[in-house]
C-alpha cells in the first residue's frame, strides 16, 4: 500500500481549551497537514465539514510543529511572568498592577499572568518534546528548557509563601490548620493531570498531616466534603485553583464569619483590599 495512492494521511493538531464556554469545537481554525499533497487536500476537505476555517500547512512535521508552538510560547511567557512575580515580591511591587497597566498598550504585548505553576495535558509536556527532538539533532533549546525549570518550581515558591504567612501568625506549618482549595490544575474543569495544586498538596501533606483539601470537582482527592468544612477556623487558606464557587463563596466577610486568621491567593482571584480591610492577612504571588 502506498500513501497518497491507496490511502491518505494527514495529520490535525488539537486544540481546545477546556473549561472555556467562548469557544467551540467548531469555531477553532483547525491546522492540518498531509504527508502528500493530495493527503492535506483531504484532510481540509474532511474538517471543512465540522468546522470554519481550515488551515492547510506543507506536511504532517509542520502540522506537529505548529502545535510545539503554539504551547512552548505560552509557556515561556508564563515563565518569563512568574519570575517578574518573584522579583517584584522582592521589590515591594505589585505584578498583577503592572500587568494591568501594560495591557493597556495596544499593539506589542501580550498579558500573561503568574501562578502555582502549569498543568493540564499540554503546556507541561509540549516544551519537553521540542527539546529532545531538538537535542536529537544537535540543537539546545536552552530557553525553554529554563522556562520549564521556572514553571516547575512555582509550587515549592508557593509552600514557601504559605509558611512566610503562617509565620507572621507565629504559627509553624507543621501544627496550623490549613485549607488547600482547588486539585484541578484550571478552573472549573475535573482533570488534575499535571497539577500543580497537586504538587502543592503532596509538599504541604509532608509537613502538615492535618492539612484540609477541597475540590468540588474532584472529590476523589478531597478530604473533606464541603468548603465550609475546610475552611471553618483556617489558620491559612490557600486558594490554587479559581473556580468559579470559590471565588463567590470566598468573601471577606464569609472569610471572616469563618474565623479565617490568613489567605494566600495563588490566582489573584479575591478581593486583596477587602480581605485586609476585614482583619485577614492576605498573600498573593507577586503582590
């Protein structure tokens, strides 16, 4: 059997953003590439039935190439984000304020924010696949191999906060009670492959073997069964993941009529000013 004669063969990187009600299946451009060129012509012809627009590229390589892309860039930038974040920490400003701000610029940048790390099926593995192939030919992908090394250690930063907080209470990590909320490694979604909340858990679990963890979309790996229950007379709460839920429920006064002494927000998705303005010691990466 010959490809291009007896079969076709195209291949179609996926995309898709879990969690994300913006986009549908059908209004992803799709990338497709054939090892023939009668193979590509095919491979449009078929996805042009499901979807919008289907871009044709000159091979099945490039089609993989494309995708490598597409998540070594985001996350590099997440990397180059995260280590702004520690520095800023040691400067007493706030990154989330100067991501805002620079936004604002209309052409030449693009925000990325920072966070506990990355996770989920792709950006973790991606970059890894690039620098071995790459390596393979003689070629070092130093840069992002760097930036593999930054995202990865973003949850031992994030212990590392958590224990500054607690120490601030004069509480040691070891005895205080402690509420890790989120498993999944995006909002809203139940997949926790790659996890970096996971990898936050197994750090804090190492040290404190009464931590409280709560996922309501991963209940497997909760050990509690409300967010009330783990959160009631927190020493500390640490928000990792951003649902949607918690992000409501988690209001200064709720926080407060909880007896919450602290809260570190990975996300950045709470209300800093109010938290603070309840009595409540706030922490956030790079703010």
């Amino acid at each position: 059997l010959k490809i291009g004669k007896d079969f076709f063969l195209a291949f179609s990187p996926e995309r898709v953003d879990p969690g994300n009600p913006k986009y549908k299946t059908k209004d992803i451009t799709k990338i497709v590439g054939g090892v023939t060129p009668e193979c590509t012509e095919l491979g449009r012809l078929l996805y042009s039935q499901a979807i919008k627009e289907v871009i044709p590229v000159s091979s099945t390589r490039s089609a993989e190439m494309v995708k490598l892309l597409e998540n070594t860039f985001r996350s590099v930038n997440i990397a180059m984000v995260n280590e702004l974040a520690l520095m800023c920490h040691k400067m007493g400003l706030d990154v989330w304020e100067i991501i805002n701000a620079a936004k604002t610029k209309p052409f030449g940048f693009m925000p990325f924010y920072p966070g506990p790390g990355v996770g989920g099926t792709c950006i973790p593995k991606d970059p890894y696949y690039l620098i071995e192939r790459a390596r393979e030919k003689g070629f070092e992908h130093r840069f992002v191999s760097l930036a593999r090394s930054l995202n990865n250690a973003m949850p031992v930063y994030a212990v590392s906060l958590v224990e500054q907080l607690l120490a601030s209470l004069g509480k040691p990590v070891e005895t205080a009670h402690l509420a890790l909320l989120g498993l999944s490694y995006k909002a809203d979604v139940d997949d926790v492959r790659e996890s970096p909340a996971l990898e936050i858990l197994r750090l804090l679990s190492a040290k404190n073997k009464s931590l409280k963890a709560f996922d309501p979309f991963v209940p497997g790996k909760s050990n509690v069964r409300s967010l009330e229950e783990a959160v009631q007379g927190a020493d500390c709460v640490l928000l990792a993941t951003n649902h949607r839920s918690f992000v409501k429920s988690l209001s200064p006064r709720q926080l407060k009529a909880w007896n919450v002494k602290a809260v570190f927000d990975a996300r950045n998705a709470l209300d800093k000013e109010g938290i603070l303005a309840a009595g409540i010691r706030y922490k956030g990466i790079g703010r």
